[in-house]
C-alpha cells in the first residue's frame, strides 16, 4: 500500500478550544485579525500531534464571513498573513508542507449560493495572496461540480499541486453524492481530466466516506491515473441543505480520537493515502492517526 501521509484537524475549533477570540461571523478569521499568536498556536499543536500538512488558516477570508466592505479593504492582506505564519511555522519544523486553502467564496454547504462570476474574483484574489507562502493548493469543501470548474480554471496557471476536497450529502451512506446532488464519480472524472494530484472529501460526517472513496477509487482506475484519494471528514452531526453557516456553530457529536481511528483505519484500507480532520477533529485525533501511522511502517 502507499504512503500515508497525516493531515492536520479544524483550525477553527482548534482556535476556540486554546482561547482564541472567536465568533460569528468572522470565526476563525477573528484571530487573525485580533491575535494572530493563537493562529501559529494552533498549527503547532497539530504539528506536535503529527501533522505532516498545515493548512493556512485563510478559509473565512472571504465576504461570507468577513463582509463585502472588510473582504475588499483587507481579504487579501489577511489571506496572504495566514499563509504566512503557516509557512513560518513549517519552516521551524522540518518536513512539514503548507496547503494554501481555498474556501467556498460564497458560504460553505450551500451550492444554491453559487454565482460563478463573483465567485471567481474572490477565489482569484485569495489565490495571488497565497501564492508565494504555500507548498499546495487544496480547494475545500466544494458542494458542486460548477465551484469545481471555477476553481479549477483559477489555478490552471499555479505550478503547485492542487487537490480538490468535496463536501458530501451526509444522509445518503449507500450512494456518493455532492451536497448539490451531484455524483462523486462525476467530480471524480472532472478531477482526473484535470490532471490534480489529488481528490479529497472534507467536511461531511465519517459515515458518508466510505462509499465515496470506493467510487472514487473505481473511476481513478478507469481513467488509469495515480491521483490519491484523501479524507478529513468532521465531527458534526448531519447538515441540512437549508444550513445557515454563519447563524450559530453546529453541532459537535462525540466522536472520540480512537471512534475517528475506526473510521480511518477502513479509509485506508480502501485505499486514502491522505488523512486528517475537517471540523471538530482536534490534536488528539491527529496524535492518534500519527500513532497508527507508525504501525505501518
């Protein structure tokens, strides 16, 4: 089997659990704005857990959460700041890759939310920020094939491997779908044809995983590339389609560090190669899967 490589867990939890300033709407953008030492933090607890990819923690630098007027005045500088101290961090920590984040610019599970044209300034925007401070591109939490195509063509000129992570509907275990209806072998066809260097799902419930990965796997097969498979499901309970992001913070259920092992271990099996945690899935889930990695060796 391949390499496992461990991703790091939500920074946004993360933020909260060690006393970031912390709220809605701007979320895990308030620190970087209030106290940035909290965001270096935290992606060092996930590299002292055994995280070998930090992700910039740029994901609510868009208008969804910081508002039209503060994402024109300061999206960029703050995107281009997140990445920078994640790539500080990695730098004091060898064999450590920063991942530039691109958000959904329009609100996170909702693909009815979607507008390609604004969405594209503001992917656009976040990727020159982050450019120069990053190591790879991972596209989250994309809901439909349409935000796909929109990113995309935005990162056709970048020279860094880009992966592209989608958000599952987590009410549908025997069939693998996007949160906009769409199949997963479709988006994994897309993927492919781009030539990514990698397809992942984040951000939906552990359950919903599985499946995905299996039809993944069967379309990557078919096309004969070598693209890796990754996960980093989250540790909510079930999103609705209706789901109002910036209304309150979902759900935590009570998924233990050895729950989410469980649910990794098979991810591997089937063939991940890259594995971490979206939301609510902290240090001690990362500890846990860096434990287990050591297994494999």
């Amino acid at each position: 089997m391949k390499k496992l490589t461990i991703l790091d867990g939500g920074m946004g939890r993360e933020l909260q659990d060690i006393g970031a300033p912390f709220s809605q709407p701007l979320w895990s953008a308030q620190a970087l704005i209030e106290s940035p030492e909290y965001v270096t933090k935290a992606h060092q607890n996930f590299i002292d857990s055994g995280a070998e990819i930090i992700t910039a923690n740029s994901y609510a630098c868009v208008p969804f959460h910081l508002g039209e007027e503060r994402f024109q005045t300061d999206g960029a500088r703050l995107a281009r700041q997140a990445a920078m101290i994640a790539e500080t961090v990695a730098m004091k920590n060898s064999s450590v890759c920063v991942a530039g984040a691109i958000p959904p610019p329009l609100g996170s599970y909702r693909p009815d939310l979607f507008h390609a044209r604004d969405a594209e300034k503001i992917i656009t925007t976040l990727i020159e920020a982050q450019e120069p401070h990053v190591d790879l591109w991972i596209a989250e939490t994309i809901s439909s094939l349409e935000e796909f195509d929109v990113i995309n063509s935005a990162l056709r000129n970048s020279t860094k491997d880009c992966y592209y992570a989608f958000s599952l509907n987590d009410n549908q275990v025997n069939e693998s779908r996007l949160r906009s209806g769409q199949s997963v072998k479709m988006a994994t066809r897309l993927v492919c044809l781009a030539g990514a260097k990698g397809i992942f799902f984040n951000c939906s419930v552990p359950e919903v995983m599985e499946q995905a990965i299996k039809d993944a796997k069967e379309v990557i097969e078919k096309h004969r590339t070598d693209i890796e498979i990754g996960v980093y499901a989250n540790n909510f309970l079930p999103i609705n389609s209706n789901h109002e992001a910036n209304d309150t913070l979902h759900s935590i259920r009570d998924l233990s560090p050895d729950d989410y092992l469980v649910y990794a271990r098979r991810w591997y099996e089937l063939g991940a190669t890259i594995i971490g945690g979206c939301c609510g899935i902290g240090p001690s889930h990362i500890r846990t899967l860096a434990e287990w990695k050591k297994t494999l060796i």
